[in-house]
C-alpha cells in the first residue's frame, strides 16, 4: 500500500484529467487507478453517444445528487464502476429493470458502446455518468443511497510497482461501504488471482461488510459471463467472485 492516500477532500481544480499512467495526484486528491486509452469510436458509437449522453448522461459535479430524482422512480439503486464496451452493463440492467442503474466509465467509445446498447434495448433503468469513479462516489452518492455495487473485471495492474493503482483498496472500500445501505451488497470480480486475493483480504477487512460466502462466492446468475471469460474458462483460466453485504 502507497503511502498516498487514496482519498482527500476535493481541491480547487478537480476533475481535470491528466493523461499518462504517472498522473499526478494533485489535481484529484487520490491516486487513478486507469488510465485514458487511447480509442476511436466508431461512426455509430459517435451518433449514439451524441443522442443518448444528453438524455441518460449524470453530469459530474461536487455536490451530492437524488437518485430517486435521476432516474423518476423508487427502486433499487445499484452503481457499476467500469463498466468497459457496456455489454455486460447492459445485459444485467435488460434483465433487472426493476432495478436502476449507474454505470460509471471514462473511456470515451465504451461509453458510446453502452449508449448504443441503452438506445436499442430501450433501457430507461439505466444512466451513465462519464468521470472517475472516486470522485462520483465521494461527492455526489449520499450515505446509504446504494443497493448494491459491481466492480467487474477491474484493472489488475499486476506489476508490483503499479499495484497501488488498484482501485480496490481500503480508503476506498470504506467510502463505498458508506454509500451502501444495511444489507446492501458489494460484488467485485476478476480473472486476476492475485488481485482477488487482496480483493478478498481488503473487503474482510472492512468493519461495516460480511462476506456472503466461505471465501470466494460462486458467480450468481445476474452476473452474465462475458466473451472473454468464456474463452479463458475454454483455456482453463480462473475468476474469483468476491460478494460481501453490509451489516
């Protein structure tokens, strides 16, 4: 674990992205856990994103925001951090639509992806709020406003040098955690066996979560397995489902 915080107190200035994996911290208050791939997005993408953003698009800003307001309705809240090409966002958000959710990605054509897939699945459950993560958890989600949290396959960063990039690491479990209300649930998954175990380790280690299972949980059905790991379970690789709740 770095020893700079992942977490502070927005600054003058936040929310102004620097490119290139040594991005500073100054400007965000906490370490990035991505970084900005470089990516076109094809003509679809473009007219879907330019569509759809200004209709189911949450515009980040430094102030907390009602979630029965953004999406009209009382209903089960669930945030999706990184939520990658949108597929499997989208797959989950058709076959729950009495539930609403946010996906929350800042690679620009996964966006537009997940646009396309809102637009031609015709999901009204379903919002996208373009920005990072920590600072959308931080200042805009109020203390238990959230059902539950999915963060799929998120970037291992497996040199050793990089692993204080991971996003899931305390300070930050500990705000999600907040975020959640009692019984709310926390579901982290990856292909990275190493990282599963810190995962693992991070969220037992999280006063207010109680692991639902003996370990790793067995992937439940809401979460659909995507191409890649259909072909790395073909080729024999793992992933380890780590599902937690609030007490």
């Amino acid at each position: 674990m770095s020893d700079t915080p992942l977490i502070q107190p927005a600054v003058v200035g936040e929310g102004v992205y620097e490119e290139g994996r040594e991005a500073s911290t100054q400007n965000h208050g906490h370490i990035k856990s991505y970084v900005r791939r470089a990516g076109r997005m094809s003509s679809a993408q473009e007219n879907y994103y330019a569509e759809m953003m200004p209709k189911i698009g949450v515009v980040y800003a430094a102030q907390q925001i009602d979630l029965a307001a953004v999406y009209g309705r009382n209903a089960p809240k669930i945030l999706e951090i990184g939520t990658g090409m949108g597929e499997t966002t989208a797959k989950i958000a058709d076959a729950n639509r009495g539930n609403d959710y946010l996906g929350v990605e800042v690679h620009v054509p996964g966006v537009g992806a997940l646009c396309k897939q809102i637009a031609e699945r015709e999901l009204s459950n379903l919002r996208i709020c373009q920005h990072d993560a920590v600072e959308v958890v931080r200042d805009m989600l109020p203390e238990a406003s959230l059902d539950g949290v999915h963060v799929f396959f998120p970037d291992p960063w497996h040199k050793a040098r990089h692993n204080k990039r991971r996003l899931i690491q305390s300070p930050f479990v500990a705000l999600l955690a907040s975020r959640l209300k009692p019984g709310g649930y926390f579901h982290c998954a990856t292909d990275w066996e190493a990282y599963a175990h810190q995962m693992l380790e991070v969220l037992s280690a999280e006063s207010s979560l109680a692991n639902s299972a003996d370990g790793f949980a067995p992937r439940p059905d809401y979460r659909p397995l995507t191409k890649f790991e259909n072909r790395g379970i073909r080729l024999g690789h793992g992933v380890w489902d780590v599902i937690f709740r609030k007490k």
